[in-house]
C-alpha cells in the first residue's frame, strides 16, 4: 500500500510522544502521504510538539483545549482559513484524576466524574460539531476507546464509564453526520504502553493476561493502530461508520 491518503488533509488530536497511540496513527497517515495538521492542549507545548512531530514532516502544530469550546472553535477557525478542508480527524484524548483510579469505583467523586466524561467522551461532541463545517467533501472521525467501556476491568473505573458514552456517541455522530458523507467510528485497541496507561495499577498484569489468552498471543502495537486508522481514514472503509472496531489481537471474543 501506498499513498492511500494522498490529498487527505488530516487532524491529529492527542500526540504526547513517540509512544501515544496517537503518534501510531500519525506516522502511518504521513507515510500514506497525508497532510497533517497537529493539536496540543496548551500554547507552551506547541514548541515541544513542533520538534515532536518535525520528523514526520513540515506539519503545523495548534492549540486547542477540547474541554474548552472556545478553544475548540478557534483551533477549527484557524484550519479553516489556511487549509479550507479536512478529510479527517483523529480524536485521542481522554483523561481522568489519578485518585479516581486507584479506588473503588464508588468512591469516584463527582468533580472527577464531570471532568473524566468531559474530557473524555464529550470532547468528540465538540470535535465533531466544529469538524464538520470543514468536511464539505465528506470525510472520516476517528476516536480511541478501549474494553473497559464494554466490560469491567480492574483499575480502570470512571474511564470505563467515559469510553461507555465515548462508544454510545460514537453511534449517534455517525447518525447525525452520514448524511454529509462523514463516516465516524472507534477503535477499541487492547492495551498498550503509553504515558496515559501509567495511571492504570496493575497495568503490567494486564498486558501479561491479554498476551496469554488473545488468540494471536501478543499485545497490540500502535503500528497496528496506525494500520487501521489508515483503513478507516481512505476510501477502502467507505460503508463503515458507527463501529467500535476492536482491534486487541482478539482478546475480546475470549470467554474462560
């Protein structure tokens, strides 16, 4: 495969370094000849993402707070007047205060419940709703959730509630947008080593338990995550929308 995203212009939401999930699908869509416009969550890290990302090309770097809409609109604006069009967005941010999870579900209080979901799911709300003016050509939306919206699973808590409403929104954008000829869907990778995942206990347990009972006996990569944004950021993926596509190796299917 070769320039599958040739004249695609896409975002790039949630790059921190070269081991976010996020930085997988970037160097794949730039392999496959995207144009690439990155966002970062403060004005003082666009240097940092600038020298980040410089090895992937001359891409520019905008700032954009998603729990702000403010920001959101203004990111949008600023895309908007240098490159008219995008045909793609790629939403990985999620957060959630360390404290709520490292407790019981239960004990997650209610300012850490808000910010978990704001930031989390209700970001691809507002995303998606300054996104789509852009989209005039139709286009792909791309999110990043997880099995522990679907399943309980140990230490992941209030995130797993967010990734529930992140996949429940998944469904009614793709609703909403498919109209416009604008596919949006989520990919449920299994775990990976990330900055993020460092706030999960216990999260070397998972990854041995995932790699023993998946059927392909390993852990997914965020080349493999690249692989399948690009699948759904072409036109190879053009009847899929509204799909949480799992892509853990095959973990999910496993019962006992």
């Amino acid at each position: 495969m070769s320039g599958l995203l040739e004249n695609k212009n896409i975002v790039i939401m949630g790059v921190r370094n070269k081991w976010s999930i996020s930085w997988g699908i970037a160097e794949k869509a730039a392999k496959e000849g995207a144009k690439l416009i990155f966002t970062c969550e403060a004005a003082k890290s666009i240097e940092n993402t600038k020298k980040l990302v410089c090895e992937l090309g001359d891409f520019e770097v905008i700032e954009c707070d998603v729990s702000v809409d403010e920001s959101i609109e203004r990111a949008f604006d600023k895309i908007k007047q240098k490159y008219g069009v995008i045909h793609g967005v790629s939403h990985g941010i999620a957060h959630a205060f360390t404290e709520d999870l490292r407790d019981e579900f239960i004990k997650t209080s209610r300012e850490g419940f808000l910010h978990a979901l704001n930031v989390s799911a209700y970001s691809l709300v507002g995303v998606s709703r300054y996104a789509r003016e852009l989209m005039t050509e139709g286009g792909s939306i791309i999110t990043l959730t997880y099995l522990g919206g679907e399943k309980v699973i140990k230490n992941y808590n209030v995130m797993g509630v967010a990734k529930a409403a992140l996949d429940c929104s998944v469904r009614y954008l793709a609703n909403d947008l498919g109209g416009e000829h604008i596919k949006v869907n989520a990919i449920s990778a299994g775990p990976i080593k990330t900055l993020a995942a460092k706030g999960i206990g216990d999260f070397n347990t998972i990854l041995e338990a995932v790699k023993e009972k998946a059927p392909l006996r390993r852990n997914v990569t965020i080349e493999d995550v690249g692989n399948t944004a690009t699948y759904l950021f072409s036109d190879l993926s053009s009847g899929v929308t509204g799909e949480i596509i799992h892509l853990d190796c095959g973990y999910s299917i496993m019962g006992l």
